[in-house]
C-alpha cells in the first residue's frame, strides 16, 4: 500500500474510533423508525487517491526513445448527492451523483535521448474533473443502538470532462477517453444522531475499460496500451 492510501485508511479507522467514542455516551436510541422510511436523500464530501493502471504495448522493446514509463497518483476532492431506496430491512439501493476535481494523473518516462531541456526523465501530467454516477447496493448489519455496519458494492458510469482524446496530433500528449465503466466495492459505519445519520465510509473502484486512446504516432502514446482507471475513496456522508 503506497503511503498516502495507507494516511487514508489510519484516518478512516481513526474517525470511526472518535465516533464510536462519542456515540457510546447517547444511551437514548435516536430516531428508531429511521429504517422503516422507504427512501431518504443526503449529501457526501470526499476525499479520493487515483492512478492510471497501464499495460505496455507490444511494440513497447522495440521503442528506441522510451526506456521505462511508471504511472504516478494524486488525490482530489468529490461533493456529491445521495438517494437511498429501502428495498428490505439488510439491503438498499443506493445512487451517488458526485463531481470529483483534482485527481489528476501523470507518468514518468525515462528517455533513452535527454529532452529539449537536456533531462533524461519527463513527466507527462493528465487534467481530470469527472462527473461519476455510481449505482450501490448496500448491505446493512443489525443495528446496535446508535451504530451499524454496512457493506456496499456496485457500477459506476464516469465522463471525464477534462477529456483530450479529440486533441490534435502532438508529441507530449497522452489521450484518454471520455467516458469510463467501473465496479466498486466498500465498508461504512452509520452513526445515528438525533437529526442526522453521519457516516464515514471508504471504497475501492476499478475501471474495466480501456480509456486510453493509442495513436502511434505520439511519442508518450505508442508504448502504452491499455490504461485503466484506480480509485480509493475516502467520504463523510450525511444523510436525513
């Protein structure tokens, strides 16, 4: 685990410490009937770590410029929406509308020939502002006076906004596709408050399709193949 996803997951264990905390001092059960509500509409702020999986292409040896090319990862911020549809007292189904800035995505190539500023190394930085519509479905514990567990899983369809596939032909790009299609699975805690459901959650998401638009002709481009999309979440979701 890198070390950034590793910051992530002690500070998702520690807030759900904290909030165990403070939960276990309410002994007055909050707002009992909550599950027996058909649907239920909230809001989540996020935090998310991505990167780009490659697959190098076939014609990756016989390249005489590019010795080596690593993918890079950096975190952004998604704001989002939520509705919940109670489907029976274990399982929900539940959509999540977000816009995510930031995120962006770079790789490191090593030149066999220094560049125009005589480096032997070059970095190649991919913009990114997605617009995600995941679908879940959650599968919730019993609940424990003021707390539960739940799990979730589900597809989520991405529209990358920051798009250059129909970009012209230059030598420092590399074109990513527009539109992507994942699956995603993860775990959060509900914590139920007297006017609010407060919970911290993290996921992990995996695109299935290739999002790289290969044109052999672009330097960057031709010794990749497949690119696909990774995401670790992180969220603070509020919910009526």
């Amino acid at each position: 685990m890198q070390k950034e996803p590793r910051k992530l997951f002690f500070l998702f264990i520690s807030l759900c410490f904290i909030c165990a905390t403070a939960q276990s001092q309410y002994r007055e059960l909050n707002r009992p009937n909550h599950d027996d509500w058909p649907y239920y509409f909230g809001m989540s702020i996020s935090y998310n770590h991505s990167y780009l999986h490659p697959s190098k292409h076939p014609t990756f040896l016989e390249n005489d410029s590019v010795l080596a090319v690593e993918p890079g990862s950096s975190g952004g911020l998604a704001l989002g929406l939520l509705a919940t549809l109670q489907l029976s007292p274990r399982f929900s189904l539940r959509s999540n509308p977000q816009l995510i800035i930031g995120g962006a995505k770079y790789f490191t190539y090593d030149l066999k020939y220094p560049n125009f500023d005589g480096h032997y190394v070059e970095t190649k930085t991919l913009p990114s502002t997605i617009v995600s519509f995941p679908l879940q479905v959650k599968f919730n514990s019993d609940r424990i006076g003021n707390f539960r567990t739940y799990l979730l899983s589900g597809v989520k369809y991405d529209i990358d906004l920051a798009s250059n596939s129909t970009a012209r032909n230059a030598e420092d790009l590399v074109k990513l596709r527009r539109s992507d299609f994942g699956v995603e699975a993860g775990i959060g805690f509900n914590f139920f408050f007297p006017f609010v459901t407060f919970s911290p959650e993290i996921k992990f998401s995996t695109g299935l399709s290739n999002i790289h638009s290969r044109d052999p002709n672009l330097k960057y481009s031709n010794v990749l193949d497949r690119l696909q999309s990774r995401m670790i979440v992180f969220s603070i979701i509020l919910e009526d």
